[in-house]
C-alpha cells in the first residue's frame, strides 16, 4: 500500500503545475457566475460576453482533462521496452492500482471540491448536489474513459494526438450508422413517448455497458500483460458489439414511464379531431428555406376551463408523430411536435383569474380580439402541425388522398404563482433552491415602468430515473410577469417565453430578465386613458409558471385525407 501511494504521490508532484492551472479554469467559471449575479441586469451584450467566455473556459476544461490523463499516464507508459518501471518491484496490478486510484482523486474528488461552495452558496440541498456531483462525473467520464483507452496504448503524445484523430473519425461513422438505425424504427410501435423512447434508451444504456466494458478490459489488458496488439484487437471487438447492439437491437427493457397520471375531472372525456389539412407547394425559384409543405388543422375538445394545453414542454415526452399511407405501401412519416395556436389568449385569462383582477375588457382592438379568442376557447383548444417535405411529395399528396394515423400527444398545465416581490431593488431573496434579485427598477421616459430581474436556479441535466431527461435538456416551462395593484383591482403583463439572456455556470442555471411594463387603461366619461405613473407606486411585480397536471395521448385515424390549397 506505501507504494501505491508512493506512486500517487510522484504523480501529483510532477504534474503539480498541469493541476494548478486546471484548477484555476474551474475557478474562472465560479468567478464568471459571482460577476453575473453582481450585474446590473440590463447589459445583455456584457452578459452575452461572460457567457460565452464561461462556455470556453468550460471547454478547457475538458480539454484539458482529456491532456491531463495522458500525461498521468505516460508518466510510466506501458508500451515498449525502456520504462523505467519495468525495473523496479512494480506489478502491472500495482500500478494500476495506482493509476486508478489517482485519476479518481485528480478528476472525480479535486474538482467536486472546487465546484462544491460554489453549489452550497446557490442553494442546493443534498438532492441537488447529489445531482450536480452527477452530472459532473459523467462529463468528466465521457473525456476520461476514451483518453485512458488512448493512453495505455501509446507511449507519446504525438501518437496520442494520431490516434485521438481516428477515433473522432470512428465515433463520426458509427454516430451516422446508429442515427440510421433509429430512423428505421417501424413507426407502428410507436407509444405516447412520441417515438420509440424505451427502445432508444435500452439501446444507449447496452451500448454504454459495452463501451465500458470495452474500456476496462482494453486498460486491464494492457496494465497486466502490455500486449498492445490483443487490446488493438479488444477493442475492435468490443466498438463492434456497440455498433451490433445500436443497429440490432429491438426489445424495451426500461420499466419506467413518462408523463402523470390523469388526475384532472373530465380529462378522459378530451377528444381530438382532425378540422383541416392545408398543402402548400413549392414554387418556381423559390427559396430553399422555404419548402413545399403541409399544415395540420385540429381541436382538442373537451379541455376543462382552468387548464391549459402545452405541446412542447419536454421534447423528448411529448412527441408526436403522423403518417400518411397509400395504397401501394408508400408512407411519409413526421415526428415533431404540435402548436397550441391559443395559448396566450387562454395565458392572460387565466393569469387574470389566477391574481384576482378585472378580466380583459374592450377598450381596444387588440383587448377585443383577445377576448374572442377567449371565447373560442370554449369551443376547442386548436393545436397545429407544420410538416416539412419534398416537392414531389406534395405533388402526390395533391393527387393521391392517403390514409393519415396520428399519434397526438400534448399536456394539461396549471397556473401557479411562483414569487411576489415589492417593485423596488433588493438583495438575493430565496424562494426553494431559486435565487432572485430585482436589479433595478424604475420609470422611463415613456412613461414605462423597466425591471432588471436575476435569477438563479438548480439546474443539473440527469435525472437518474430516465437518461432522455438529460438528452431533452432544459424543460421548456413559460413564464408570465405581471405587476398587479391591489388597491385599483388591476394587473398590467409582460407575456414571455424565458429569459433575455441566461447560462448555466456548474449546473446553476442564472437568468437575467429586462422587463417593461406599460399601465393599465381606464374607461373615463367614456374614453379609455391610460393610468398615470403613480399607478405603480402601488404595484408589486409577480410571477407565475405552469405545473403539469395531466399528460393526454390520443390516436386519430382518418382513412382518406383531402388536402386544400
């Protein structure tokens, strides 16, 4: 044991320096963090600067990783003759040992311990450190594993660098072969995943079984017997498995499942029709970013009145998926996602309900049009799909009406409040693992009311119930800002679909949100004015965010579709 420790110890001091700078990169991304949550909020293009230079130093970061375990590495290569272990009472198991052993401590511990202040002071419980740690180590696993494969098969950089370009080139192809495979999936197992989901991840979890496993026996290999050309030849084998079972492989072994249970009344009543399909061709010269294409018109009936209808929260989930069929056995499939073409309308009345202020009224035409949007709500929430093709398949189309099996997938969200913050600036207040900090606020000179927001939040991309969570990455979940006057009954909106400008830093997600606010109006000896400024002494700035409440999936079949112009 005095030895393998021995061992660790040369490692760290020869490569002292290597560390040292390394260490500073993780500590430059901390420091970026600390200067954007400082901001003033309403510097977009500075804070489009730090984030860029946060990504870089994270990129570094992994390339130095990738440099660093060579180097552990080589320090006593195991290819050729002249290595000065060889002479010394070293095992190959010892050293090993070793080897492991230190690059645990350089890349698992060294940098957990960097990032972990850096995560107490965001707020994250042990839940979410749990996951940071995570996603941290696998990061680190995807560069350390190829690289220690690399390094125990060369005794050089340079021929490290060779054989790091053909591996780029390896995993390009085999990337290709497997993005193909998954497009042949026979579109009738289709689930209300959107596509074949637990298919997909069975698929990546045996793939990434045999990579590791490949690894480990190439690096045990050549650690115990140094036959470089059987772990040439391990590894062959072992990248050829992962090709066989991405491209082969046809059985779900995942026994989780996505999306919630049905808990809202009335939602096993929602049904869905087909109203319209609309063909758009291609026209002479036209741009090629504009393509022949189809629309889908329909309507989901049914919907209670206080939930919404979100088509697009989590990609990977809620999927869905159309095909078109003919006769002679000819089929276009379309896997994507649909549009709930009424979602503000239903946005502000429900956030007006929500606050408890006055319902729209007609005092303009924009107010009058959203409140005949309201009301169409009553009759259906319309969802659209955009359908992208070829020009000789919408020549068909036109020509030959086909059978359509539609696989509808879209979610039931509530509103929430989230926070209510005095209109004035404040310090770091702490709602959960958020963080928030109104920067500014005041009038302008058009009369407008501005407020520079920052937020942070808990933001780590592994879920380790579901790998696809990570692949999805962020959840989109909208959000609606209001300031609201309880004295005057009244509430003005910002309606917005995320931040201005935002960045992840260790996992923490930081936002910065310009809002500008006009107020209200008011109907007076018959004509509609706006409120003075003083409307917004009295306004407190809240926001609120959507909860998912039931996951509906539907199949509609149509056995012969007519396309309009």
């Amino acid at each position: 044991m005095s030895l393998t420790v021995h061992i660790i110890k040369k490692d760290f001091r020869r490569l002292l320096g290597p560390l040292v700078l390394w260490a500073l990169l993780l500590l430059a991304q901390i420091l970026i963090g600390v200067r954007l949550l400082h901001g003033d909020g309403d510097n977009l293009e500075w804070f489009g600067r730090m984030a860029l230079y946060g990504k870089l130093f994270f990129a570094l970061d992994l390339v130095v990783t990738y440099v660093l375990v060579a180097m552990l590495i080589h320090e006593d290569p195991l290819v050729g003759s002249q290595e000065f272990w060889l002479t010394r009472p070293i095992s190959g198991a010892r050293l090993l040992g070793a080897k492991i052993l230190g690059a645990v401590v350089m890349f698992g511990v060294l940098p957990m311990l960097i990032w972990l202040p850096w995560w107490l002071a965001s707020g994250y419980g042990w839940h979410e450190v749990a996951t940071a740690v995570l996603e941290t180590l696998i990061w680190k696993s995807l560069v350390v594993i190829p690289a220690l494969v690399l390094a125990v098969v060369t005794d050089h950089f340079s021929r490290y660098l060779v054989w790091t370009l053909v591996l780029i080139l390896v995993l390009t192809v085999v990337v290709a072969i497997v993005e193909a495979s998954l497009e042949a999936l026979d579109p009738r197992l289709v689930n209300v995943r959107g596509w074949q989901l637990g298919i997909v991840e069975t698929k990546l979890w045996l793939v990434l079984a045999a990579v590791i496993a490949t690894a480990a026996a190439v690096v045990l290999q050549q650690f115990l017997t140094r036959n470089t050309t059987r772990s040439f030849v391990s590894a062959a084998v072992g990248l050829l498995l992962a090709v066989l079972l991405a491209v082969g492989w046809s059985w779900d072994w995942t026994t989780w499942h996505v999306g919630h249970d049905g808990t809202s009344a009335g939602a096993d009543q929602i049904s869905i029709t087909l109203d319209q399909a609309k063909l758009k061709q291609k026209r002479p010269n036209e741009s090629p970013f504009n393509p022949a294409g189809a629309t889908f018109y329909l309507t989901a009936h049914g919907v209670p009145a206080d939930l919404g209808a979100l088509t697009y929260w989590a990609p990977t989930n809620y999927r869905s998926e159309q095909i078109l069929r003919w006769p002679d056995g000819a089929m276009l499939r379309f896997r994507g996602l649909l549009w709930f073409d009424s979602f503000e309308a239903w946005e502000d009345g429900a956030m007006r309900r929500l606050l408890g202020v006055r319902a729209l009224q007609t005092d303009t035409k924009a107010n009058e049009l959203g409140i005949a949007e309201q009301q169409k709500l009553q009759q259906g929430r319309r969802l659209v799909a955009l359908w992208p093709m070829s020009s000789e398949a919408a020549a068909r189309l036109a020509k030959e009406p086909p059978a359509y099996d539609g696989w509808l997938n879209f979610l039931l969200i509530r509103p929430k409040v989230e926070f209510e913050l005095p209109l004035r600036e404040s310090g770091r207040e702490w709602h959960g693992t958020n963080s928030l900090r109104l920067a500014a606020a005041g009038v302008r000179e058009d009369g407008r009311m501005f407020a520079s927001l920052i937020e942070t939040m808990a933001d780590p991309r592994i879920d380790v119930t579901g790998f696809a969570n990570w692949l999805a990455g962020e959840t989109f979940n909208p959000k609606v800002y209001a300031l609201k006057n309880r004295a005057g009954n009244e509430a003005t909106f910002v309606l917005t679909y995320g931040s201005n400008q935002a960045t992840r830093i260790g996992t923490v997600q930081i936002r910065w949100n310009t809002l500008a606010f006009s107020t209200p109006r008011e109907k007076r000896d018959g004509k509609w004015v706006s409120e003075p400024a003083t409307w917004f002494d009295g306004a407190t700035l809240v926001r609120a965010g959507f909860v998912p409440d039931t996951l509906v999936s539907r199949e509609l079949k149509v056995e012969r579709l007519e396309f309009t112009p």
